[in-house]
C-alpha cells in the first residue's frame, strides 16, 4: 500500500510494529482495516524462546509477514562430583 512505513522490533518478549499509513481516500480495492490512516503501534507477548538474530520482517501485496524462530535450547552437561 502506498503511503505505508514500517518498523519491527523485538523487547523484552514483546514483538512491537509501529508505523504510518497513508491516507487511503483514492483507493477502493480493500475490504477492511485496522486504522483509515496515521500512526498506529502494537505490542503483541511472545511466549516462547526467540532467537532475535534471526527474525525477519517483510510486506508485500499488503501483508507484513514477521519470522520469530525459535531458540535453540542451550543444552549444558552435569558432571557428578567424586
């Protein structure tokens, strides 16, 4: 869409999107939105361990799609004391 920015970013288990969205007036090919236009940001809880390196973000046909790999386990051995 254009008019449309993005940032991702990854705090605290919270996955935040934040942007802009131009406005839409001159377009009718959409069938419902969160927000007509402007600023908006959400926060949404992850869970699960993520390996932040990794995450990757993209938009296209006026979807953002975001990849939150899992973290691998860090796996330690134990020894026994004699």
């Amino acid at each position: 869409m254009r008019g449309t920015e993005f940032a991702v970013s990854f705090d605290h288990q919270v996955l935040w999107i934040r942007g802009t969205r131009g406005d839409t007036q001159g377009l009718r090919a959409y069938h419902q939105m969160e927000i007509a236009y402007g600023d908006f940001e959400t926060g949404i809880q992850i869970r699960g361990a993520v390996d932040d390196a990794r995450i990757e973000a993209s938009y296209g046909d006026g979807f953002l799609r975001v990849v939150l790999p899992k973290a691998s386990p860090n796996r330690n051995s134990i020894s026994e004391s004699p």
